[in-house]
C-alpha cells in the first residue's frame, strides 16, 4: 500500500496476472484513531506452564508460559 496522508492509504488489489498483465482494482481506506485503539478487556490467568508444557506456580529467574482465558499466551522471565 502507499500512504497518501495521516489516515488515508491506497491500496490495489491483483486478482490475476495472466501473459504479464495484471488485473486489479484499486481500494482507499480511511482509518480513524478509533479504530486503532485497543480494547480493555479484563483477562484471567489460566495456568502457568514451565517450557515443557508441565504446570507449575511462579517461580523467579525461570522462564515461564502464562495462559490466559482470552486465548492469548505470554512468555515471562522475571528475575530476582
């Protein structure tokens, strides 16, 4: 895509490109800071995994996978 200002960017779309040439349609977007703005939503640990998939309890200086019920999965390594 080519960013023509702030919020406006272009973008085109190549469907096919048969013998060289190539088909496609151009799009513009408009995006508002709305729209970039993440959602807060609370989440709830799951579990905490070690790197072995074994679930454990918090434990500094170790290397840790905490598991969320939104999906999502970090992993941590906090230090003393």
């Amino acid at each position: 895509y080519s960013h023509y200002s702030s919020y406006l960017f272009e973008a085109r779309l190549i469907y096919s490109n048969v013998g060289g040439v190539q088909c496609g349609d151009y799009h513009q977007l408009t995006l508002s800071l709305n729209d970039l703005e993440p959602t807060k939503t609370e989440r709830k640990l799951i579990k905490i995994v070690d790197f072995m998939g074994r679930e454990t309890q918090f434990t500094p200086n170790t290397p840790l996978i905490y598991l969320y019920d939104d999906g999502t999965i970090e992993k941590k390594y906090i230090g003393e």
